[in-house]
C-alpha cells in the first residue's frame, strides 16, 4: 500500500498527517471496519476523520484505544519515532530521539516505551528447520549503583537456527527456571544446542534431543555443534546496551530486549516491511497508560 526505501521516501510519503492518518486507517481496519468500542462491523465515517459506530453510536478516531490515543502527539511524530526506533541498529536514546522528533525528552521516554511494548514478543512456540540454541548471559556488572551493588540482570535467548530468535529477562539462571521457559517456548521437535551447563543434560529427561558445545572453547565448534545464532543476539544486544542504552533498570529490561528481538528477527526486510509489521503490532496492541509505565 505504500513505497518508501528510505527516510526520503518515508517523509515524502508522510508529509502531512492526513496521509499518515489514511496509512494507519488501512493497518487498522486491513480485515475490515470494526467499532473499537463494541466491535461491530458497520461504522460511519464523518467528514474530520470520526467514526461512529451504527450499533451502539460511539464515536472514535483511528487512534482511539491504540498507543496513539491517550496523547495529542500527532501521528507523524509517533511514525518518525516508529521508523527511528525500527531501523537504527543500535537503538536510540530518547535524548537523541527526543531532538529527531522534536519532542521534549520525557515525551520522548514515554514514546520510547510504548512502542517498545507495542513491538513485544508473541507466544508461540519455536519450530524452524528443528535445531534451537538455548544460551543465557548477563548484563551489566560494570555499572555500580548508588548503594554500592554491582547489579547483573540475567537474559536467556532461545532462538532457530538463522531464524526467529525469542529472549526473556529472568530472574536467575536455576534449573527451575531455565527448564520450564524452554517448555513453554521450544517446541518438542527441536533438538536443542547449548553450552555444557549442567542444567541442560536433564533436556533429554524432558523429551528433547540435545548437544552441547564446550563453553569458552566455541571456536572449536564446527559443522552443526555450535551456538553462533543465539550469539550473535547477544552480540547485538550488548552494542545496544553499551552503545546507546548504558544502563537499563530491571523493571524495563524485557522491553528493551523485545526491541533488539523485533529488529533481530527483521533483519534483512525492507524498512517498509519493517514499519508496517511495527505498526500493525500498534493497532493491535492495547492500551498502557502513563500510570502503568510509572508506578
Ligand atoms: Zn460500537
């Protein structure tokens, strides 16, 4: 529906916000028109860009119940924010994105976050060609705090073989936890690489195929015995974290690490494709208040 390769194009495109406004109506309603409020199917369109449901006669705006909604922003901002967001590498401050988008910086942080849990991770389980690394790492640890700890948040990333890659903060890196997050995310079929830690030899116990690399001697791996997929995603979150990010508290971290997983496993789309995935997660997603985002 649309063309643009690149910032170009993508400003051309959006020059004014009733274009971004007709873009978002057809991402909104692609499988047809629905009441936001009741979800019926027969909606009126008012001249200024209203709808009004014909059953229970609300009105709404295409932004309304989306993360667009609850503020005055207008669309074009949300959208160079959204293409920011998708294709820089390394991420973007919300310094830096604050001065893109011409927003002050608390806007900017607060953008920031709803896009980020608009772009979070779905369920499903991971299939593939049927091998899935399994590997986990830590962050920080170079950073004291004020109190004088040397905090270390620990993430596990399980991802398909040149594919898809899912990554969770988790709590520690126990027996108790690793397994059951393999449960939910791997499917049986997989035959599961990992390091040789012990906690993955009880895989087999739990119905999987699995093999080990020796750990810190991967670049003796070779043929299929390797965990490079899952490393290169540590690669990368970890120039996130250190290029841009700097610090990331653990409250935030899993949004942080869906953002790093939506580009990870959207590298090599065009950033049309790119853009439309994103905001075809927005329309879908719900809402998250200020409130939410403070407490
Ligand atoms: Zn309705």
């Amino acid at each position: 529906m649309t063309n643009f390769k690149n910032l170009a194009e993508f400003m051309a495109y959006f020059s004014n916000e009733k274009a971004c406004k007709n873009y978002f109506e057809k991402i909104r309603f692609a499988n047809g028109d629905f009441c936001v409020h009741c979800g019926h199917d027969k909606i009126n369109r008012f001249k200024d860009g209203r709808y009004r449901c014909a059953s229970c006669k609300q009105d709404f705006t295409i932004k309304t119940g989306t993360i667009f909604g609850e503020s005055k922003l207008p669309l074009q901002k949300w959208f160079i924010a959204i293409y920011l967001l998708t294709t820089s590498k390394k991420g973007i401050s919300s310094i830096e994105l604050a001065e893109q988008v011409g927003v002050t910086q608390k806007t900017a942080w607060f953008m920031d976050h709803r896009i980020r849990e608009a772009l979070k991770q779905g369920g499903g389980k991971l299939f593939g060609e049927g091998i899935v690394e399994v590997d986990e790492t830590y962050l920080g640890g170079k950073h004291v705090r004020k109190d004088g700890f040397k905090k270390k948040h620990a993430v596990m990333g399980m991802t398909e073989r040149g594919g898809k890659i899912k990554a969770y903060a988790i709590p520690h890196r126990g027996t108790e936890v690793l397994l059951p997050t393999i449960k939910k995310h791997v499917s049986k079929k997989a035959f599961i690489m990992s390091d040789e830690a012990r906690v993955y030899t009880k895989l087999p116990k739990l119905g999987y195929q699995h093999g080990s690399v020796k750990h810190g001697k991967k670049h003796w791996a070779h043929g299929n015995i390797n965990t490079n997929s899952i490393e290169s995603f540590w690669a990368l979150f970890k120039r996130n974290y250190h290029g841009t990010y700097h610090s990331m508290s653990k409250k935030h971290l899993q949004k942080y690490i869906d953002e790093v997983a939506f580009r990870f496993n959207m590298r090599g789309e065009d950033i049309q494709a790119l853009f439309d995935t994103a905001t075809l997660k927005i329309a879908a997603s719900g809402k998250l208040s200020y409130k939410t985002l403070t407490a």
